[in-house]
C-alpha cells in the first residue's frame, strides 16, 4: 500500500513540474506542437524562462524513467506491484520516460539558441553514469527478487541515459536496440520471479534457499535471464551494450568500464539468487539484522493454489521473451530498422520537415549495429564477471573477502540503503533536490 502510495504521489508530482513546464513554453511561443515550439523557440535568445521550461517538463519524465535522484519510487512500487504491472514498468514505461526527455530535447531545445549540446551531454552523461553505479550496487544487496530487479533496471536506465546523452545516431541506435533486448530479459525475470511467489509465497532469496528445485525450467530460465543481463552473447542485450559502448567509448575512454561493471553486478546478483534458489549452492545465506534490508518473506501468492502445477503460459512466457531477445541480437534486419529510425531521431531538421509534410534525408551517415570483435569480447567479459561475482558471493567464505565485504557494507551499502528509507516525506524531498540541482547546472 505504502509503495503504491508513493508511486501515485511521487509521479503526479513529476507529471505536475512537466505541465508547469509546459505551460511556459506556451507562454513564450503559443504553441503546443514539438515542431511548432521548437520553430518559435529558434528565434528566441536562450535565457532563464526556457532553462526553467527545459527542466521542468523534462523532470516529469526523468521521474517517469527512475534516474537518479527520482528513482527511489521503482523498486517500492516493484516490491507491492502484481507481476504483470512489474513486467510492464520496468521492460516499458521506464524507457519510455527517456525515450520522451530525449525527443522533447532534440525537437524543441537543440535549436541554434536552446540548450548547448555539450552542456547537456555533460550533464546527461554525470547523471547517467550515478545511476548506473547507485542502481548496480543496491540491485547486489537486494534479498528481495522484485527489488533486485527494479534496482537492476536503475543501473541499466543509467546505462542506456549515457548512450543517449552522447547526441549520436550510433550512441542513440545502441540503445534503442539495448532497451528492446532488455525489455524482455527483465519481463522474463519478472515472470519467474512470479512463478516462485506463486509455488512458496515468497520472493526472498534466503528464504527460498534451496526450494526451487521442483521448478528445474523455471530455474533455466532464470538463469538464461541473468546471462543475458550480463551481456552474454548473442543476445540482444550484448549486441546493445556493444554497439551503446563503442559509442561511449569514442566520447570517453573509461565509459565502456561502466557498462561491464553495471552489466556484471546486475547480471551476477540474479546468478547468485538462481543458484541459491534452484540448485541450493553454497552454504545457507547469513542473516544481517541491521533493519535495512527488506526480506521479501510472508508476500501473497498472487494465485490462491500454490499446490497445483504451473501451468504452461507462466513458463511458456518468459521463454518466448527470452528467444526474442534473443532474435534481437541475431536478426540484421531488426538492427538495421533501428539504425534508420536512429539516425530519424537524432536528425531536428528531417524531422521538423516530416512534421510539415515535407521529405527530408537526415544528413548523418547511417550507425553500424552490427557485431565487433571488441564488442563480443567485452559482452564475454562482463559475463564472466558476473559469473565470477555470484561464485565469489556464494563459496567466498575467506577471512579477507569477509573483511572487505564489511567494511565496503558499513560505509556505502548501509548509507545508501537508510537513503532508501520508503517514507514519502524523503522522496518528495529528493525530487525537490533534485529539480534545484538540474536548475543550478543547467543555468549555469
């Protein structure tokens, strides 16, 4: 109730800062067309009331997409969501938040006097790369399937808001490749995750130790789920990943390190549950009573008859999502529609013209989306990674390893999980945070 809650108060408050937002584009132009806006805009001089126009619409839909610091939403609303409405916010509507931000920008506010595209690009990248990093190490400490996910879709929001922000069809085609593979890898996690909530009432990963071996396929799929997390090819998500990197990587050298670290943890924490749960790995998980962590033990199975067999659509599902995102990274065909729309998307004055029925070729060259040698060997890095994450995590039971785990525990997990404190009044005050800080950077 409590997540539904702040879900519902947290976004009407987004969705009230985009039409604040809006309705000053309005004052300024008269119009409410992208096309038409950003036309008027062009022969205005960039001042306070279009950066504050710019932050406040784009707000709504950074809520909407669970960047950092407006994420702390997602994972609640996960925790109490039946499985269907978890499948769809985290495989769509957080990709449609960005996906919304970044058309908003390229139509209305990348105009000769709008928004500079390398203080955005800056910006988008700084908040990019935080979320990804915040949403690898609080997915790796989640016990609770639902929040591990959700917590993995932050990281990889992160991921795909770093591809986006670098303004480039390449870096734009990467991701929207990145995000169809990934919307079906996450949807299908979601969904085995349903199944053992189904069978036992429960979705903790200590709890269920060793009690998902009567669900072998479940258990495969769960498995397939978190290698093609990690970027295992050739799945989609690692053709993605490699394409979003090779962009990133011609900006900023030491961005494709964060693709491989995010992928790895992310990928490795649904490894480590898989074989905790399925295959009784290692021994039982230690219990940490520091009041934090949210177990995940005690939910309600969402069908009131946990002794009958599975039936066939719940696993039947997660294995069509998987085989087309595996499809995603096989079919040239599929990558090359989006490298066109890509390069569309990325192009103000072809789409300016289509608005106005007018035929324009975008003047950029097309992004290659195929595969690369360091693209596979990147995507089989950050499998073994993550491979070698949840091993560590299971059988690491030296003095040293424990050491290290509770020093790093002590001074960055616990701060960042009483950060996530799940009370309203907290959020409400990140997000406000959140809008200052957005103002002060991109006005200055």
């Amino acid at each position: 109730m409590q997540g539904a809650l702040i879900f519902g108060v947290v976004n009407s408050l987004g969705a009230y800062c985009t039409l604040l937002g809006i309705g000053l584009l309005y004052a300024r132009t008269g119009e409410l067309g992208l096309a038409q806006i950003g036309l008027k805009l062009a022969g205005h001089h960039a001042d306070s009331l279009l950066t504050a126009a710019f932050v406040l619409v784009i707000t709504g839909l950074l809520v909407k997409a669970a960047v950092v610091p407006f994420h702390f939403w997602l994972p609640d609303a996960h925790a109490v969501a039946p499985t269907p409405v978890c499948m769809l916010l985290s495989g769509v509507m957080v990709e449609l938040g960005l996906y919304g931000a970044l058309r908003i920008y390229w139509v209305v506010f990348s105009g000769p006097h709008g928004i500079a595209a390398p203080h955005l690009r800056a910006t988008f990248v700084a908040a990019g790369v935080l979320t990804a990093l915040l949403g690898a190490v609080m997915c790796w400490q989640q016990r609770h399937l639902k929040r591990m996910l959700a917590f993995s879709t932050v990281g990889h929001v992160g991921l795909f808001l770093i591809g986006m922000a670098l303004l480039t069809p390449e870096g734009t085609a990467g991701v929207a490749l990145y995000v169809a593979a990934h919307a079906g890898v996450k949807a299908a996690l979601f969904a085995t995750a349903g199944v053992l909530l189904d069978r036992h009432g429960s979705v903790d990963e200590h709890g269920l130790y060793g009690r998902g071996r009567d669900l072998p396929l479940a258990g495969a799929l769960f498995g397939l789920g978190g290698l093609a997390l990690a970027g295992l090819p050739p799945f989609g998500t690692a053709l993605g990943k490699a394409v979003t990197e090779h962009a990133a990587g011609d900006r900023l050298l030491w961005l494709p390190v964060v693709f491989v670290l995010v992928s790895a943890a992310t990928g490795g924490a649904v490894l480590r549950a898989c074989a905790r749960i399925f295959a009784g790995a290692g021994p039982r998980p230690q219990e940490h009573h520091d009041g934090t962590e949210t177990t995940g033990t005690g939910e309600e199975p969402e069908i009131r008859d946990p002794q009958r067999r599975i039936p066939i659509p719940m696993l039947a599902v997660p294995a069509t999502l998987l085989c087309a995102s595996l499809a995603a990274g096989l079919l040239t065909g599929f990558g090359s529609a989006l490298a066109h729309a890509a390069r569309q998307f990325t192009d103000r004055t072809a789409y300016t013209a289509a608005v106005f029925g007018h035929a324009v070729t975008p003047s950029a060259p097309l992004p290659d989306v195929g595969w690369s040698v360091e693209g596979v060997l990147l995507a089989l890095a950050s499998t073994a990674l993550a491979a070698l994450f949840a091993a560590a995590a299971i059988w690491g039971t030296g003095l040293a390893w424990h050491g290290v785990g509770r020093a790093v525990r002590r001074r960055v997990v616990l701060p960042l999980r009483r950060l996530h404190s799940g009370h309203l009044g907290d959020y409400v005050t990140w997000l406000v945070v959140g809008v200052a800080v957005l103002l002060v950077v991109m006005a200055a």
